[in-house]
C-alpha cells in the first residue's frame, strides 16, 4: 500500500499547560485547506522551540491506530477521541512506524496544491504526554513499544485538507524503519556499527546525526 487517508488536519496554539509551562501538545482538527510551509502547518505553535518545532520537525504524525493501544493502558479517556490527542498534526491510519522508513517520501494534499514531505526523525516523548492524559508510565510504555510517531520535513510547500492523500512516493533509507530508529536512538539499542550508520544517514535530522556520532567509541 502506498496511499493513505488523512483524517484530520489540526494544529494548536501555546496556551497554560503545568503552572507557567506552556505547552501547544493540544492539537485541534481545522476546517478547510491548511496552508504546509516549510516549519508546519500556518498556522500551527509549539512553546519550546529548542525541541520542538522547526524545518526538521515542521509535522508530526502520531498513528491513529495506537489510540486502541492505550484505550487498553490506560482506560478509555475522551482525549483519545480527539485524532491530535497527542501532538499529531496529521491524523492517518493504517501507517504505523514500522512501515515508513527515515527518508521516506509522500505527497500530502491534493494532487497539483499538496506539499512534498520527508521523514525526518522519530519523535522523543516526554512528560506532557503523561501531564496530559494523567497517566504515569506511558514514556516507559512508549520507549518499550516503540509506539512513538515521526516527523516530516517539508521539501515542498503546499496545502492540505481533511480528506486529502497521503502518497508514499519514494522509500528512503530501507534498512532504517523510523521503528529501529527509535529503538536505536532512543531505546538505546545500538550497536557501534548503527552509530556509525546513523552518524552520516543522510535524510536522518542533523540532530540526532550528531546524536549517534557522540556515541560512537
């Protein structure tokens, strides 16, 4: 399969999350076409711009398929009707980290407005998840699963709706999954021969290129 569905398009803005943290991980679908620009979705926030947010996380994806997953963790909260529950700009099901890979390339949106997207990275959870959904232990569960969604740079801008594709149109690295990437990086399963494959992966975030060549001996 090479072209999904996109359920909902939503973004959010930065509003009182913990105290005086703020947080935009309450993400909301839009209506209509949303414009895809080279850091996101117009318009879309993130709080803390040093983790968030920027050319190499311009769109996050979390599967929707692992919502069913945690209505078995941790009970059937209403957040998990929401299709941005957990910072996803684009609700799709059916993909899920162990079918895309780092570089990977779609179009998203409609066939002559959408936008040209790569995966960057996986993403890294944090305590807003928990914060967010009141529930301890769901970083761990993540970490163990490796249920931890991805994010796209943008190579093209566009436009996308509610209802528009999602097109695989290029595989990226093959033997990089945004799955064994997570596990590698964040799980910490690497060997010294993954570091060293990571270091100078192309399409793989500068970030974490740098992140793997710290680690190698």
């Amino acid at each position: 399969m090479s072209e999904w569905h996109v359920e909902a398009v939503c973004t959010g803005t930065a509003r009182p999350f913990n105290g005086a943290e703020l947080s935009a991980i309450t993400k909301r679908p839009r209506d209509g076409t949303v414009q895809v620009l080279p850091e996101g979705l117009a318009p879309d926030e993130q709080a803390d711009r040093r983790v968030h947010g920027g050319p190499e996380m311009a769109l996050h994806l979390y599967p929707l398929d692992h919502h069913d997953y945690w209505r078995g963790v941790i009970g059937d909260s209403p957040l998990l009707t929401e299709p941005g529950a957990f910072g996803s700009n684009l609700a799709v099901r059916g993909l899920t980290e162990e079918m895309v890979h780092i570089g990977d390339r779609f179009r998203l949106g409609g066939k002559t407005t959408g936008a040209l997207i790569e995966i960057s990275q996986p993403r890294q959870p944090c305590w807003k998840i928990e914060h967010r959904f009141c529930a301890k232990g769901m970083v761990a569960s993540i970490i163990r699963t490796g249920s931890c969604g991805w994010y796209f740079r943008v190579i093209e801008t566009g436009e996308v709706a509610a209802g528009d594709r999602l097109e695989r149109v290029a595989i990226g690295a093959a033997d990089w999954t945004v799955a064994r990437a997570f596990r590698a990086l964040v799980a910490g399963t690497a060997t010294q021969a993954d570091y060293a494959e990571l270091a100078i992966l192309p399409a793989l975030s500068p970030k974490l290129r740098e992140k793997a060549a710290q680690k190698l001996g």
